[in-house]
C-alpha cells in the first residue's frame, strides 16, 4: 500500500540504503525529504540526500534542511570513522537538488502536515529534533499525522553509544521525549530489531554487482564495514534505518509489544527507552495519560534482506 510519507534523515550509510530503497521501490507517495544533524552536519545530510534524489531519477521530491542542533543538550555528530568524513562512505556530494526549499525543515514539515489532505506517516531516521521542535510549536499537526516510525532506542539490547542509549535517542534525548509523550502513534525500530540484520561480506558483494546501484552501494558501505569489522568483530553492517523503512513497507515481517515508554533526558542515562509492559497498575502517577507505543522485538531478517536482494 502506498504511504503518504516524510523521511527525517541524517544522512549516513544506513539512511542511503533506506532512501535508495524507499525511492527506488515505489512503495511510498514521499511527500518529502528533510534533513538532520546526527551523521553529520543537516546541510551535508542535504548535499547526500540529493545526491540520492539524483541517482534515483526522483528530483521532483521536496527537500528542506533543518536543526544543526539539539533541543536542549550538547552537540553530537557521528565519528568519520562511521560513515565516512561526510557520511556516505568514501563518496563526496556537494550537488544540491533544485527541490531544495527556501524554508526550514520544521516549517516544512508543519506546512506539509497541516495542509495535506490524507494523513501523514513520519518516519524517523535521525536524531528527532525537527518533528520535536514541530509538535511543540504546533501541537495540533499531531490529529493529522497517521503514524511516527523511528530507528532509534533499544528495549532488551544494550546501547549503541552509552550501555543505555542508541545513537538517535541520545543525540536529542528531550526531542525524543517530546515524541514518545505525544498523543502520535508512535512505533520503535530499535536495535532490538535492526541488529539481528546483518549484511555480510558475501551479501554485500552480491549487491556490489546490483546493475544500477552496485558501484554505489559499494563506496558507501566500505567505511561501516571496516569500522564494524575492526572495532567489533562484526564481519558485515547493519542497516539501522533501512530496516525502519522496510517496517513503514510491511509491517508483517514484524513482532512488536505494546508499551509506554519514557526516554531518560539526564545523567548517565541520558537517551536510554525505558518501556512499561505492565497490563496492570494502580492510576494516580504522571504515567497516566502517556500513550502506549509500538516496539519491535522480531524481525525476519532473511526476508527482509531477500527483498532488498531483488530491489
Ligand atoms: C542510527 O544512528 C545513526 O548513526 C544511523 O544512521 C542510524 O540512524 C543507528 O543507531
Ligand atoms: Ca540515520
């Protein structure tokens, strides 16, 4: 089924995978494209994103630049070491869509949401400070929007920053907060999920030969790669936030509980999800009137990356 969407991304390695993906499958109505510090810098992340919108022959989609920063904590940008110095592995884009628009992200996604006819999906792949920022401005876009999907947080897993928190979380823990004690549908693609896909060495030089988008995806993963292998042992990647995509997609290669959850906004535990699976409690405390989200806790990972195989 085809989704009214808005893609929010800080554009690195994974956040390439899932656009090129998302832009390439026709799955989706992309209403547009907004972009984030995280990875690297917003701009850089619109220069990457453009590049993308390039490849893909899908320059008709909007584009707007949002937050170089934080709701209300320091600045966190990903090591080069990641995601390359800027972002998409060992490729340099300094090319701009002509879709950019003059506006910033955060007005761009209220405008988009507040005019548009059908409900809105908002999927989440970066730090969460524009769709943050746009629900506390103006609360009310949240009756219009049909479901917010992140990549970001962790229910059993550790972290993938601190022990308690995963990259997005705790790069706008505050935004992260405001999200999850929203009146929005909210549903969490967590590590949980996208650590147990692994693209492996084999996989990733099947994709390498893909015929439109093999030379691509081979400069952009080798960075990631190298990191993972040399720092954790791990003789692949994980596609974070194209996992998150492939959610919005097909929501039957799922599991997820249901849970109110609270993003720790101080301290060591800064950015850690903590999610409340009681069935039963006694009323009376500030829980109350937080809504339950959606957190996944399986994914069928061959299928998925079967799917991607033949995109
Ligand atoms: C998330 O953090 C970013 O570095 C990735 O692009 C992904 O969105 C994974 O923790
Ligand atoms: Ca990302």
């Amino acid at each position: 089924m085809l989704k009214n969407i808005i893609i929010d991304t800080d554009c690195g390695t994974d956040d390439a995978l899932a656009l090129l993906y998302a832009l390439d499958s026709d799955k989706f109505k992309i209403t547009g494209i907004t972009t984030v510090f995280g990875n690297v810098t917003a701009k850089q992340a619109a220069f990457n994103v453009s590049y993308i919108l390039r490849l893909t022959g899908k320059e008709n989609i909007p584009l707007a630049i949002g937050q170089e920063k934080p709701i209300n904590q320091p600045l966190r940008h990903s090591p080069p070491s990641i995601h390359g110095e800027y972002g998409l592995g060992t490729i340099t884009s300094t090319y701009m869509s002509k879709t950019l628009r003059s506006i910033t992200a955060v007005e761009f996604i209220i405008d988009t949401i507040s005019k548009s006819k059908e409900k809105i999906t908002f999927l989440s792949i970066g730090p969460l400070t524009n769709i943050g920022l746009a629900l506390t401005l103006r609360p009310e876009i949240a009756e219009n929007i049909e479901e917010i999907i992140i990549m970001g947080g962790a229910y059993l897993k550790n972290g993938n920053v601190t022990p308690a928190a995963e990259a997005n979380i705790y790069s706008d823990a505050v935004a992260a907060e405001k999200i999850f004690s929203s009146p929005c549908q909210v549903t969490m693609v967590g590590l949980d999920v996208t650590t147990k896909v692994i693209m492996s060495k084999k996989y990733l030089e099947t994709m390498s030969s893909h015929k439109k988008y093999g030379a691509f995806i081979k400069s952009l993963t080798s960075t990631f790669y190298n990191f993972l292998s040399e720092n954790f042992n791990i003789n692949g990647i994980f596609p974070h936030d194209l996992v998150a995509i492939f959610y919005a997609a097909d929501k039957s290669l799922f599991k997820t509980i249901n849970g109110r959850v609270y993003v720790n906004t101080q301290g060591l535990m800064l950015g850690q999800t903590y999610i409340d699976r009681r069935k039963k409690y006694i009323k009376g405390t500030e829980w109350d009137n937080r809504k339950h989200s959606k957190v996944c806790t399986e994914v069928n990972a061959e299928k998925l990356l079967d799917e991607f195989r033949k995109f």
